[in-house]
C-alpha cells in the first residue's frame, strides 16, 4: 500500500465534518461521552435525557448544542425531539439510540410486573419510538446514514437475576439485524454497541444491587464481575463512544447489521 492511499484509509477513519446527530440520554454517562466525541469531531448534535440537571450541565458546556428533556419511553415526547433535532440541524444523518435504564434485580418471581413494564418501555419501545420517527430523516441523507444501538453484553449472554434488562437487550440486537436487512436498500445502515462491565457511578449501583441480592458484599460482587472479563478490567465510556464514532464514520460503510461488544471479552454474566 502506498503512502497516499495509506493515507486516505486513515481519513476514512474520520466522521465527516458536520454530521447531523441524535443521541438519546445523551447528557450523562456513555450517552455524553458519545455526544462529546461526535461535537469534538465537528458534528452537529442534538441531545436529549431526562434528567434536567444533566441536559443543563451539558447545554452550557458544549457550544451549539441541542439539548432537551424527554423521556425515552414516551412517543409523545420523542416526537417532539426528533422534529426539534431535524428543525435545527436540517436533517439527520446518525440515530443514537441510547437511552436504556438497568431495571430491577430479583427473581423472576420476585420481580415487580410495573418494573418490568418500565425497562421494557424505555429500554427497547423508547428505541423504536426513534427509530421510526428517524428512519424517514436518515433516507434523506447522503452522508453514509446510520442508526447505532446501545445493547449490552446481557444482550448476547444470560443474566440471571436481571431478566427484564437482558430480555430487552437481546431484543435490540433482533431489531437491529431487522433493520439492517430492512433500511439497506435504502442505503441505511444500522449496528449495535454491546458494551460490558462500564466504569462509573450506574454500575456500582449494579452491583450493590445485586450484592444485596445474593447477600455477599459490594467488593466480593465487584471482583466476581472483574473475574468473568478476560482483560479483567472494566471498560470506560470513552471506549464506547470511539465505536460510535467509528460505526459513523466511511471506514464503516459496509458495516451493518452487527453486534459489536466493547466489553474486554466478558465470558460469563
């Protein structure tokens, strides 16, 4: 391979200037690391979560920015931010579908159906909520249009203990595959992101929990999960936002109905 076109494989690498994002519960967490990478490449994002104090913390740190308060798991509320997203950006050329919430841990049997309810609301309906107000957008556009979804690990293995999230974490890889199948005619691809054992504060309170649950402490729960990742570390948001950009960017053009892990190789759950 010669320099130049070395070269142009290393551009390829690049989101192109100006993209048009939407990342949903995108001012905290993986979500903002996400918004953060795609703003710090030169994209136009918009960003909507429903915690107010976040979407305030990140309206006044990233200049430009769209940003709202929604909650994912209401069609009325997502409507209206696809339409706000498309108003100031134009159109829209990459779908984040983000927003998700860990649920509850218990047994099956244990488990509170409202609970249920609701992870299944915003973790997989929220997902199709924008999906079928984006998709119309991102057929419009034709800078290498894509829809990136958040699974998870517990959306390629069993999770005992935390069936409603694991149920609807798989559930988004079916939808994806779907969708690849379905939009790539249209020149539209769609992957998902299964990230692992994420560092942070949602985490530790995973992990609490389901110490709780099976009455051991937070450190011995917190090694047990360390122990079932091959590079026995946890990875970092940035390490998931790097995907994102990458899956957005020309280098991924023939990348599409994939279930990516960024996850150190988590063997078990």
């Amino acid at each position: 391979m010669s320099d130049v076109a070395a070269a142009r494989v290393v551009d390829r690498l690049r989101p192109p200037a100006g993209l048009r994002v939407l990342v949903s519960a995108g001012a905290a967490g993986i979500g903002a690391a996400i918004a953060r990478a795609f703003h710090a490449a030169g994209g136009r994002v918009c960003v909507c979560d429903i915690d107010g104090a976040a979407v305030g913390r990140i309206a006044a740190e990233i200049p430009g920015i769209v940003a709202s308060v929604a909650d994912a798991a209401d069609r009325t509320q997502v409507d209206r931010v696809v339409e706000r997203a498309a108003r100031a950006l134009g159109g829209l050329d990459v779908l984040v579908n983000n927003a998700g919430i860990a649920g509850p841990t218990g047994g099956i049997d244990e488990l509170d159906p409202d609970d249920w309810e609701r992870t299944i609301d915003v973790d997989l309906n929220g997902q199709y909520y924008f999906a079928r107000k984006a998709v119309p957008l991102l057929k419009a556009s034709s800078d290498n249009p894509c829809v990136i979804a958040m699974s998870s690990v517990a959306g390629r293995l069993g999770y005992a203990w935390r069936t409603p999230y694991a149920a609807a974490k798989w559930a988004i890889v079916g939808m994806v595959k779907s969708l690849a199948i379905e939009l790539g005619p249209a020149g539209i691809r769609a992957n998902a992101i299964l990230p692992g054992v994420v560092e942070g504060d949602r985490i530790d309170r995973v992990i609490d929990a389901r110490a709780r649950t099976l009455g051991v402490s937070f450190e011995a729960m917190r090694e047990e999960y360390l122990r079932k990742v091959s590079l026995r570390r946890m990875v970092s948001a940035d390490d998931v936002a790097a995907m994102a950009l990458f899956l957005s960017s020309p280098a991924a053009r023939n990348v599409t109905g994939q279930a990516i892990s960024v996850d150190g190789n988590v063997e078990y759950l």
